[in-house]
C-alpha cells in the first residue's frame, strides 16, 4: 500500500539531473562547433601571411645583414599574421565585402583587397593603441600627439603596402578558386594530370567562361527545352567538359 507514493514521489528525482545536464551538453557542443568554424575560416588567410611576413623579415634581415634580430622579427611577423587573419574573419562577417560578388573578377579583387587592408590598418593601429595604453602605462590622452611626433609611420605604411600586395595574391588564388569550385584549383595545380581531362586546362577554362556568359544571357526555361539553341549550347560545351565515362564491367 505505502510503495505507490514512494515510488512516485522518487520518480522526479531521477528525471531532473538528467534533463539538466542535456542543456549544457547542447550548448558546449555549438560554442566547439562554432569556435571550429571559426578556426578554419581563421586558418588559409594566417598561414598565407605567416608565410609572406616571414619572407619579407628574412629577405629584409639578408639585405641588412641584421641576423641579430631575426628571432624577435619572426615573432612579430606570427603576431600580425594572427592579427591578419582575425581582421579577415571580421571583415567576412560583413555584407559589404559581397557587393562586387558577380561583376567581373578584378573588381572583386581589387574591393576585397582594398576592404581587408583597410580592416588590417584599423586593427594594427588599435593594436599600438592598447600597447601604448595598457602595456607601457602611458595616459590616454597622449596617443595622438605620440602618432604625430614619435610614431615610426615609414615602418607602418611600408607594412601596410606589402600587406596589400599579399592581400592582392590572396584574393586573386580566392576568386579563382571559388570560380572554378571549392578545391578545384589545388586540384588542377597539384593532383590532376593533363591526360585526365578531356581538354587541356586552357581549353577548360575558356568553356567555363562560355558557360558563365551562357548562363547569364538565358533562363532557366530557355535550357529546359530541347528545341532551343541555348539547350543545344549547354549540352554541347558540359559534352566538351565532362570526362569520358570508362567502359562498365559486365554484370555476372
């Protein structure tokens, strides 16, 4: 007789915990799920400027015959490669860097490249600002006045000009490979070989290219329909394209 309330009135006990800890579960599994995102999208701008800084501190320290510093340099040049790639991180997080998206591929180049360094110059500078601020105890209130008369702005700009080439490299390998599609061009520099494709890689693109003027003159009813021109074009040039199919084995 008296087991029936006991039982119930223990039920809860055991149920709680449990639907208590999923919540926290849940959540530490989208902050690691979204902390990995950001590292991979973090991660191709910081290695390309890791590996251009480096090369701009060791050839500049061979031409100066300054070996002394190079340690010290080679840390600074990892530092704004992380400051790099945190700013181009920022600055994907906008709409504005999608604006030039479908005009012709120098325009997004030129607006991306453009768009980063200036993300870059903001962050470079706020960056000696809470050094100047933080880390040697100097008032607030100094910073300009040490921007115009102390700060080494040759040194600055001339940072600030290798880093728009490089951004210039970066957003051209970009473009071009979100063109051709993800992996795509790492795939036909490095791992493809001239006698897998049908046609060469210069004849490849040029039918891409047709392809995109195609695609952009035509609806999508046009290609549907088997009796149009553009439907015989698309058939044609995705024929060039396609890789000729390997005989089958026989079925048994």
């Amino acid at each position: 007789m008296r087991s029936a309330p006991i039982l119930d009135t223990d039920t809860p006990k055991f149920e709680t915990p449990v639907e208590a800890t999923r919540a926290p579960v849940g959540i530490a599994r989208r902050v690691g799920a979204f902390v990995l995102r950001e590292l991979r999208e973090m991660l191709p701008p910081t290695i390309f400027f890791f590996i251009g800084f480096n090369l701009i501190v060791l050839t500049t320290n061979l031409l100066v015959a300054n070996y002394g510093a190079t340690f010290g340099s080679f840390m600074l040049a990892t530092g704004a490669a992380l400051v790099v790639g945190k700013a181009v991180l920022v600055a994907n997080a906008t709409r504005s860097i999608r604006r030039y998206d479908r005009a012709p591929l120098i325009r997004p180049i030129l607006f991306k490249a453009a768009f980063y360094w200036a993300v870059v110059f903001v962050a470079r500078l706020l960056e000696h600002w809470i050094r100047f601020w933080l880390v040697e105890g100097h008032p607030l209130g100094t910073f300009l006045p040490h921007l115009v008369a102390v700060f080494d702005w040759h040194r600055f700009i001339a940072i600030q000009l290798w880093i728009f080439v490089l951004f210039l490299i970066y957003e051209t390998a970009t473009e071009l490979n979100h063109l051709f599609g993800k992996g795509e061009l790492w795939h036909l520099l490095v791992t493809s070989r001239p006698s897998e494709l049908p046609l060469d890689r210069r004849q490849r693109i040029l039918e891409l290219v047709r392809l995109s003027k195609l695609a952009d003159t035509h609806s999508i009813d046009e290609f549907r329909d088997p009796s149009t021109l553009a439907h015989t074009q698309l058939v044609d040039i995705v024929h060039r394209i396609a890789r000729e199919a390997g005989p089958r084995p026989l079925d048994g």
